[in-house]
C-alpha cells in the first residue's frame, strides 16, 4: 500500500538537520505558500529519516495519532504515500463513539422505547448495539418502530427541545474531554429542566493511549490531539516522553500540520530527545483550559472504565458524583453497569474493531472490511460513526 | 461530533454566548473567559473550546475551502456545499 515513490519531493540531501525554531519559521509561514512548503517539510522528513536510519541501525518506526481528525487528515490527504519507506503512521483509539459499549446503547435504546425522549448526537445514532432489543439494535431503527428519539448538535438544543415539551428525557454523553464541560457547566449552572438525565459514558485519552501502547509494543512517537489537549493540556501527555521516552508532538489537523509533527518527531528521534511539543499553538496550551478542567472536577468523578472491544481501561471514564446522582439515567431508571467482572466482550461476531481501535491491525486487515461491513451498511462500530477508522479507510481507499 | 466549527461571537451572557456561523445563530457555553463580541472561535459539540486571531481564522477557513474544492471536484458533494460555504465566508468576515 505504500508507495514511497509518490509524491517524493527532487532530494538534495546535505548533512543538516533542522532544528526547533526552523520548525516554527516554517509553521509561521506555512499557510501562505502550502504547496511549496509540504514539499520542504517532506525534504526535511527525508533527510532525518535517512540521518536516523544510518545513525541509529533502525528500518521501521511507528508513529501513532489518537485523534479521529487526525486520521482523517492522514488519510484523506494520502500523507502516508508522501512519507518514506519505514516511517508507519498508525491510528489509535481517535473516535468516542466507536468506543461507547454496547450496554450504554442497549439502555439508550430501552428508554427511547420507554416513551423517554433520547438526544443523541448525529454520530451515535446509528451506533449498533450488540444485543437486539425488540428487535432493532440502534437508536436509528428504534426511531422507525415508534422509539423517541431525536438528534442534536449540542446539549443546548436539547435543553431548549425539553423544556418545550416537558417529557423526560435523556441525553446520551457520547464524547471524550472536548465535549465534557458543557454537562458539567450546565449542571452547575442548574439550567437543566426537571426529569433531565444523561448516559454518562464520557472517556478519557491519555489512559487509553497508555494502554494502546501498553498492549501493541513499542511506540516511537506519538501525533497528540489538538482539540482534546485545548482541554486538558499539553501536560497531560508528559508521561509518554518522561515514562516511555516517546516524542510527542500536539498537532493541528491539516495536512501541514500532520507533516511537521512528523519531522519534529524525527528530529527528536536523531537527537536522542523526547518531550512534548505543541505545534498547535493556534488552539492549544501546556496547561490546557483550567476554567473547564475545573467544572469537569466539582461534577464528574474519574473512575475505571470499559471500552467496546477492549475491556476495561484503569481511570479512563467520567462518572456523575455521588451528590449528582440523580442525574444519573443508569441510578434513575435502575439500570446497573457491568463492573470489572460482569464485562463481556460486546462487537459483533467477526468484527475486529477493538484490534483496530488500539493499531494492533489496519481496517484493510478484517475480512468484513468493504465485503459485509461499508459505509452504508456499517456492521461495526468503527465504520460508523465519521471519525471511526474503519469508515475513514473506507471513504477514501482509493488515496491510500 | 468531533471537527471544531469555526464562527463569531455576536452576544455574550455570562457562560453563555451566541454564536454566528455565517447566517446561523446557535446558541454556546463558553470555557474561554477572556470573550469578547467579534471575536472567532472553535466550537465543539456547542462548546467554545478556544479563540482564533482573524489570521488563524482565515487559515483555518481555507483549509475547510481546500477540503471542500476537493469533495465536490471528486464528485462527492455537490458545487452547492461550496457556495453555501463561500457566503458563510463572506459573512463572517469584514
Ligand atoms: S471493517 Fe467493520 S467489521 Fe471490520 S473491524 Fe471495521 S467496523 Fe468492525
Ligand atoms: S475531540 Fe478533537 S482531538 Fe479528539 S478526536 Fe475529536 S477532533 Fe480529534
């Protein structure tokens, strides 16, 4: 699949290597002459490719991103075609949906065929659950056979929604550390209609990305998420370089950005460095938002937590305390989470999302993948939802 | 969910705000505190994630342009989707 002859840029190597602040004269400039620049950024990643190989006795590294966005920029811009031979750019758990356990949906599902109405954004709903209930396994398909169900683009709309019809409802809180300030502000802020509750299946990257790591082996660089990191912080990734010696770098999410995380990764790599470097500075800071770190801190507790396919992961899910307990669907309407040992594991026969979702395998690697699972028939969780990686290789195969 | 969206704040109430998104008022909880009316944002999952300097705006914007140019040139969306964008364009800046 890779062709390390495309796109490869006329190669004048001398001896040099970049450095920092030639980094960010060329993220300075970049937006302006685009074109040119890839070209010098992939120079640059040639040259310490080349300087490492040698250097270092090493053929193969592996770089890893934890955002689905940032797939999508690899893939849609085929970014691994323009890269050398040797250099992998591997996707890891990037998606919030594909991750969302089955149980989370089956209650979902249950409610909105209770008479509860469910908000859902666009993405989980037509998440498939493992077990069928009244035979439909999506809030999609419970829709068609009477379920309330309807989709938003944010809590503030479903806010409006109950407050109009007055019905209870329930907001299913799909998301990574982007989208929990909002719950736990309009908690705070007491602006949630009475009979108001959540699915409250919040995760959390850094663990996983530990434990992705922890299970494919080792890592030789890491692509961090800008959005999630306008949150919670550049810090927040210092132990991959401090605990697993890993060069980090926290990325924008176009091309130009992808390719430059790359070569500060590299020069990393051929210096013998390992730290975190944020190179979207446009969104992004070390210590993050402190203002939403803390409102996520007085509402949510940060418990263990289980991720489809996977298991369950230590301190990776968001969980209402105790005092907000009535807030809580699973407490209200007596539903139990499966604990540690009542897990099971909940895809669908034959789908290897949760080896995908950790870049153990490629999406190309399941016999399902463009045969019984597509875009339009998804079969799996990961080709899903926009961000999910199968359904990312899937749209645009064709780049690769 | 997850792509930031880019708009303008046009008012502000406490945590709250409003947001334009070229034509499209919809309404936002803020965890930037230093807001002012004017000012360009992401926006994620109606949540104000951060602010833009018009600079940054602008680059931004061009690359949701260059992915859309390549969308409908490939067939996938129709000439309409860049319009639509193109005037959102025009709107959110002065
Ligand atoms: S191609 Fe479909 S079935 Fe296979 S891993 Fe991806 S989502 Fe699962
Ligand atoms: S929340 Fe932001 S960083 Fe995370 S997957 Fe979505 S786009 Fe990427």
């Amino acid at each position: 699949m890779k062709n390390p002859e495309d796109g490869k840029i006329n190669d004048k190597t001398e001896n040099s290597s970049i450095n920092a602040s030639d980094l960010k004269t060329i993220t300075d400039k970049i937006f302006r002459t685009n074109q040119d620049l890839a070209s010098g950024v992939v120079k640059i990643i040639e040259t310490l490719w080349k300087n490492i190989k040698s250097k270092k006795n090493i053929e193969r590294i592996r770089i890893m991103n934890f955002c689905g966005t940032h797939e999508w920029t690899t893939t849609r811009y085929g970014l691994r075609s323009l890269l050398p031979e040797g250099i992998e750019l591997i996707a890891g758990p990037g998606c919030p949906v594909c991750i969302t356990p089955s149980y989370y949906v089956e209650v979902a599902i249950k409610l909105s065929l209770e008479g509860l109405r469910v908000y859902t954004y666009g993405d989980a709903y037509r998440l498939p659950a493992l077990k069928e209930i009244e035979g439909v396994r999506s809030l999609a398909e419970a829709k068609t056979i009477g379920g309330d169900v309807s989709v938003v683009y944010s809590l503030l709309n479903a806010i409006k929604d109950a407050q109009q019809n007055r019905k209870k409802s329930v907001f299913f809180a799909v998301g990574f550390e982007t989208t929990y300030p909002i719950y736990a502000l309009a908690i705070l802020k007491k602006i949630l209609p009475e009979n108001f509750t959540f699915i409250v299946s919040g995760r959390l990257t850094p663990p996983s990305a530990e434990y992705a790591i922890s299970k494919i082996g080792k890592i030789d660089g890491v692509i961090g998420p800008g959005h999630v990191s306008s949150i919670i912080g550049g810090k927040a990734w210092s132990f991959l370089p401090e605990k697993y010696n890993i060069p980090t770098v926290i990325s924008g999410f176009e091309p130009i950005d992808v390719l430059i995380s790359v070569a500060e990764i590299l020069r990393q790599i051929d210096e013998g460095d390992a730290r975190v470097v944020i190179e979207y500075t446009r969104a992004t800071s070390w210590d993050g938002n402190e203002l939403a770190k803390k409102v996520i801190r007085e509402v949510f507790d940060v418990v263990d937590a289980a991720w489809r396919g996977i298991g369950f992961i230590p301190n990776s899910g968001y969980k209402l305390k105790e005092e907000n307990s009535k807030l809580d669907a699973f407490d209200v309407y007596g539903f139990k989470e499966p604990n540690f040992n009542e897990w099971r594991y909940d895809l669908l026969p034959g789908c290897k999302c949760g080896e995908v979702i950790l870049g153990k395998i490629k999406p190309t690697n399941c016999p399902l993948f463009l045969t019984k699972c597509t875009p339009t028939t998804p079969y799996g969780p990961c080709m899903v939802s926009t961000e999910g990686t199968c359904s990312i290789w899937a749209r645009f195969s064709r780049l690769r | 969910m997850c792509l930031g969206t880019y708009g303008r704040v046009v008012k502000i109430q406490e945590y709250k705000c409003w947001i334009d998104f070229g034509g499209v008022i919809e309404e936002a909880i803020s965890v930037v505190e230093d807001l002012s009316i004017g000012d360009y944002v992401i926006v994620h999952a109606g949540v104000v994630i951060s602010k833009l300097s018009k600079e940054e705006f602008l680059d931004s914007f061009k690359y949701l342009y260059e992915i859309k140019r390549k969308l409908v040139e490939e067939g996938e969306q129709s000439k309409e989707e860049l319009k639509k964008l193109e005037s959102i364009f025009k709107l959110l800046i002065d």
